[in-house]
C-alpha cells in the first residue's frame, strides 16, 4: 500500500476566520446604520450584536492512562470528541484493540514539528508488525494541535461507528480496550511516510480496557452530614503467583441507631502490592443475632470459599467492587439503606488473585500482608429511594461444564418468573446500574429480559469483556422489570486456549456467570437469583443414561460402551471436538433448578423442587445496525495548498500537572493536516459559510433600504 503525499496548510495573509469575522461585523455595522436612518429614535434599543465565541468543552470524562498520558472525551449523538494530553514533546498515539494486542488496532497518530501539527488516521496489520500504516480512509478528524514545553496536546473527532470495519473499531456499549503510545522524538524532519515513526514497538504501553460510552461518573461532593467509615482486612497473607484466595472478615456496626444511606464507596489500597492482588470486594449484610457472628466480629478474620460457606445469613449484597473499577457514587434519588436495627453484622468477601504476577520481583519485594478493604460513605440525610442489589447468573457449581477448544460456549443462568412475581413490587424495580461478571475465558455477557413470550432489549449487553475491568455501568435511563419477567444472564466463553474441561466455581482457574444489578425500590424477599442445570440435564449431555448408585465412587450403569466409567473419567473422555453441538444443545434445551433466595438465606416459597426449562420466546429481539458511508478518501491525486483557520486554544484546568495550556504554536500557527480530503472538505465548508454570510449581508441591506425608501416617499 503506498503512503499518500504530504500536504501542508500554509497561512495566507488573510486568513479565512479574519474574513468571517469581517463579514459578521460588517453586517451588524450596516445593520445598526440602517436602523439609525429609518426610525432614530429606536436604534439602539433595536441594533443587535452578533458575536464569534469558541466556548471549552465539559468534558464527560478524564482518566489518566499513566501519570504521563491523560485522555478526555465527551459523545454528542453519534460524534466522539477526544483529546490526548500527553508529556512529551514527541509523537504520540491513541486507539482501540480488538483484544489488547496490537495486530488489528485501529490507531491515530499525531505530532507537532517546527510549528505544523500532523496527524493521521491510522491501523496496525495483523502480520505481527507494530508499525502502523496510514488508512486509505481518514475518519479521524482533528481539531487543534500543539506542544508546549512539556506536553504534547491532540484533540480530535471521529464517528462513533465509521462504517470502515476493514481498518476501525466501532465504539459501542462493549469494553473498548485503549492503546496508547508516546516517544520522545518525532519522524524525521516531518516525515509521514510509513516506517518513519521512532521506535513504534517499545512505544506502547500496556492496554487499558474501559467502556467509553456509559453514562457520566457522577461528580461526588463530601457534605460535612457524610460520615467515612474505612473496612479494612488485618494482615492477611498474599497468596501464590497463580492462586486465589478468599478471604471472610465480620464487622459489627452498632452505632447506627437509626437509617442511614450508603451513597459512594471505594476501595483502599494497602500498598501497590494489593492493586495487583485484589481481585474484588464484596460486602454482605448478615442478619440475626447469631453468637458465632459476634465472634467473628472479634477475629481477625478466616479464609473460606464466599459468604454462603459461612453457614450465616449474610446473603445480601450491600456493595461490590471489582478490579479496573475506582469507586462508585449512588445517583442523587437513591441509596443504600443501614441501620443497626436491622443489620449489626457485615460480611467483607476478599477475593485475591495476581492475574499477571511478575516472577522477577515475585520473593524479591513482595508485601506477605494486606491490609486493604473498603471506604464507604454514608450519611443521615435520606434519599428518596432504597436501593438494593439482586445477583443474576449460574450459581458457581461444577454442573456448569464448559468444554475445552471451543470458540463459543453458551451459559445461561435463569432468574424465573415465579421468583420475580413473589419477590418483585406490583410496579416493578427500576435497574439503574449493572455489573457483569466472569473469570478468564469469559467473551461476552448479555442480561436478557423476556416478558411473557417477547424477549425486551437486552438491559445491558458487552460482547467484549475482560476479567480486569469489571464495573458498575451507570444505564442511560432506568429499565423497569416487572413481577413475572424472566431474567437470564448469558454468557460466552471461549475456551479454544484450553484442553481440559473448565468448571463453574469462585477461583480464577474456574469459571463464572453472574449479573449484579443495582435497583430500586429495594425489596428483602429476592437477593440471589441464580440456576444450575439440572442433574438429569448434564448426564443426558453427557450420554450417561443411568447411574449406579450403590457404588463409591459413583459408576455409570448405561449405556453399555460407558458402563464402569466414573464421572470424571467420562468428562476425560468425551469427544468434544466432533460431539460439542450435541452437548450445547442438551444444555441449552434441558432442565435446570431454580435457586431463589432472600435477605435471611431463605428460600422463595414453591421453587424448592421446581424444575425450569428455558422459555419459548415467539418475539425475539435484533439489534438494529444503521451506517452511513460518509468518509474522506486518501488518494493519489495531488491538491492545491490551501489553508483554514485557527483554531485557538481555551484555557482550563485539565493539562496533567497544570502544564500551561498557552503555546506559542497554537495561537500563531495554523492546524495542519495529512489527509487532503480533509482540507478540501474544511475549505469548502469555509467558502460556503462565507457565502451564505455574503448573500444574507446583501439581502438584509437591500430590505432595509427598501423599507426606507418608502418610508421617505410617504
């Protein structure tokens, strides 16, 4: 693919913003003369002004990749507005990998040399080479540019989806995966050709997975009625490179006399040992009055496998934190209700897991003991609505089998219409806020809402999701479920690295499909709402049709070609390369067990021996795709130099460091570009502004003289 030719935007002596600004004043001159010669009297009560004003962005977000690459953006309809901010005075660059390695990302690319900013829409092949080469479509549009002593500072636009799958990535709902790169040197002498660019490989950094669509952080302000309470775990030994360890810590409130909400906690990192350690925190309410409660209040704490291995009420969620996540803020209407009264004892559930452990430093400096936990914020001030949390998904259990080198493996965890209809308010709960959940394999999560035999929009859905970000998403709008939907939590794995047979279960070596979602108004009848395929349904997928059950350990009886096997040998065995359809639709199509259970771990009345099967939808759901093919084309053809305007730089607080946003380059230089469409297209737009601005000029003067000819005549 050949590189397409540099084209510069030189200014001319009189730039194109200089002569709109001329125009407009022009017209509101001779606007305000007119009006002096036709009625004296009122022109200045009847002149108007007309103004050009560039006002500065609210951003939606900030996040600071590292402590040198800061990236802001805010979405308005189907346009992405970016802006990088990085400290270096090199090239830098921005994008999006499919699954967090460079081959196929899609990635722009920017610099300012001697003045001139450069900037391209670029894509990395999936040929191994990290260099990345100019697409033939520029969907990326850039704003301004430029470099002050210390930083580099990009801002740029593009569509949310540029119908150009060949070399983008669509931004959806899904994780996006963000690379970044920066150098401190820029191409040679201004160079664009491919190849130029200063040591590409060593230049990236690690990727960040985040959703960029989701609704606003909100803004937390610490009210002096807020009260900070810090639950911290004590010492508790990190475990091994690749093992997970769960750990159970009781804490007893009796302070709180009478109802407080919770509205914003965050986790508290004990030392940077516990980032890479912790895996996520979940705390529990725990009800009764139980002795053994009260003991473990008093201890340091004890190592279990979750809350239900603790044979205690502690079943509903009170706040869940996961790795990638910083913190979560309740919105204004709603929050979590404590009281003493009603809950004394708190269960904090600690999973500890080194995804990436670094084996050079692994005795070397680590810490042995943790002291991490939870910040939560809770005051006296009531909000509007009580807030709860229902868990949605496949209970962690080895009947949830997934197959090994297999692509695609679908889960489904059913929350039932008979649980739903006792549990749920005549008026239904209103979800504002959804946390989706698996360990390592896990590919895609959808939460499904069916109602009577019509499957509703998905209410959260990421084809893309990765084990360290999961977060709490804000919805757009709260969904309403009503007493009588199903809810099913969907997974997909892909377990093609794998050769052995994955199970459900809480470690990372097992798998996991779980929902949480935040509602309201809270309800204590429903907190854990999960299912478990059937026993008949994994041996008939198994092609086991009868046990013996005299034996220990237990043997299949038939069929005769699998008689005397044990279960686990039969697991071995089965071929899962030429029969796997037969087990996903045997799964699928059998029946599971409903598990039900509320605030004080009892079970929803009538779904002891219920046995589920999955719901005949006669209304499904399809996503709607609609792409329109506007894009600017790179080609050969050579254009005339031409020039557009300045666009100066707003003062704000978001350079990293408070690095100065005033640059010399940016308020006496023009932006320049690579892509020659671009240019083109930001002249014509110009030309016709200046135009339009002309002919409404002419119009207005020749209405207004036309005005005070007849009134001289009269």
């Amino acid at each position: 693919m050949t590189t397409p030719p540099e084209v510069k935007y030189t200014s001319t002596s009189l730039s194109l913003s200089s002569l709109i600004t001329c125009f407009i004043s022009c017209f509101v001159i001779v606007s305000c003369l007119l009006e002096g010669l036709c009625v004296t009297s009122k022109a200045n009560a009847l002149s108007q002004s007309a103004t050009l004003s560039l006002d500065p962005l609210l951003w939606d977000h900030v996040v600071d990749l590292n402590e040198d690459f800061r990236i802001l953006w805010k979405i308005i309809n189907q346009d992405i507005t970016f802006e990088i901010q990085a400290r270096t005075l090199g090239y830098v660059g921005f994008g999006f990998s499919p699954d967090g390695n460079f081959a196929g990302s899609d990635i722009a690319i920017g610099w300012v040399d001697k003045g001139q900013t450069y900037f391209q829409d670029r894509h990395i092949k999936r040929n191994g080479d990290p260099e990345p080469i100019v697409d033939p479509s520029q969907d990326y549009i850039l704003m301004w540019g430029y470099e002050n002593r210390t930083h580099t500072v990009l801002r740029f636009r593009r569509k949310l989806d540029t119908c150009d799958p060949a070399h983008d990535i669509a931004i959806t709902n899904d994780t996006m995966r963000l690379l970044y790169m920066y150098n401190e040197r820029d191409p040679p002498h201004g160079s664009v050709k491919a190849g130029h660019l200063p040591n590409p490989a060593s230049s990236f950094r690690p990727y960040r997975p985040i959703v960029l669509t989701q609704r606003p952080h909100i803004q937390f302000k610490h009210e002096e009625y807020v009260r900070i309470l810090e639950l911290r775990n004590e010492d508790v030994e990190l475990p091994g490179a690749d093992e997970t360890l769960i750990w159970c810590k009781t804490f007893k409130l009796d302070d709180m006399k009478r109802k407080h909400h919770l509205i914003r906690y965050e986790p508290i990192y004990d030392s940077p040992a516990s980032v890479h350690n912790l895996q996520h925190i979940t705390l529990r309410e725990c009800h009764g009055m139980h002795q053994e409660l009260e003991e473990m209040a008093r201890e340091q704490g004890r190592q279990c496998m979750g809350a239900r291995d603790i044979p205690l009420a502690c079943n509903a969620i009170v706040a869940s934190w996961s790795r990638g996540s910083n913190s979560f803020t309740f919105p204004d209407e709603t929050g979590y209700p404590m009281e003493s009264r009603q809950a004394k004892y708190y269960l904090m559930e600690t999973h500890y897991n080194n995804l990436q452990p670094d084996l050079t430093q692994l005795h070397a400096n680590r810490q042995m003991a943790d002291n991490s936990g939870l910040k939560i914020y809770f005051t006296h001030v009531l909000r509007r609505h009580d807030a709860g949390v229902l868990s949605i998904g496949m209970d962690p259990n080895w009947r949830h089998i997934i197959p090994p080198g297999q692509s695609q493996v679908i889960s489904e965890g059913h929350c039932i219409e008979d649980c739903t209809a006792y549990a749920f308010p005549m008026d239904g709960i209103h979800i504002f806020a959804v946390m989706m959940r698996t360990h390592l394999i896990g590919k895609e999560i959808k939460l499904r809402q069916i109602r009577q035999t019509e499957e509703l929009p998905p209410i959260v859905h990421d084809s893309n999701i990765d084990v360290a970000y999961q977060d709490f998403r804000r919805l757009t709008a709260p969904v309403r479920a009503l007493p009588g939907d199903r809810l099913i939590a969907e997974c997909i794995y892909d377990s093609s690295s794998r050769k052995a047979i994955t199970l459900g279960g809480l470690t990372m070596k097992e798998e996991s499909c779980i929902v949480l979602m935040l509602y309201y108004p809270r309800q204590n009848k429903l907190t854990t709402c999960h299912s478990l395929p059937s026993l008949p349904t994994v041996l008939h997928s198994l092609g086991i049709e009868q046990l013996a059950t005299d034996s220990n350990p237990v043997l299949i009886s038939a069929p005769p070609e699998l008689a005397g096997m044990t279960l686990e040998v039969r697991l071995l065995s089965y071929d899962w390369r030429n029969q796997f359809n037969e087990f996903q639709e045997a799964t699928r199509k059998g029946s599971f067990k409903p598990l039900c259970w509320g605030v004080k771990n009892r079970v929803v009345p009538g779904t002891e021996y219920l046995e589920g099967y999955s719901i005949n939808v006669t209304k499904t759901y399809k996503k709607q795709r609609h792409c329109k093919h506007k894009r600017l084309f790179v080609t050969e053809e050579t254009m005339p130099d031409i020039s557009f305007p300045v666009l100066h730089e707003i003062d704000n607080n978001n350079i990293i460091e408070g690095a100065a946003r005033s640059s010399q380059n940016s308020a006496s230089e023009t932006v320049h570009g690579l892509s020659k469409a671009q240019g083109y297209s930001q002249m014509i737009t110009t030309t016709t502004l200046i135009l339009t601005t002309v002919y409404l000029l002419l119009q207005h003067i020749s209405k207004r003289w036309w005005q005070c000819w007849r009134l001289h005549l009269t």
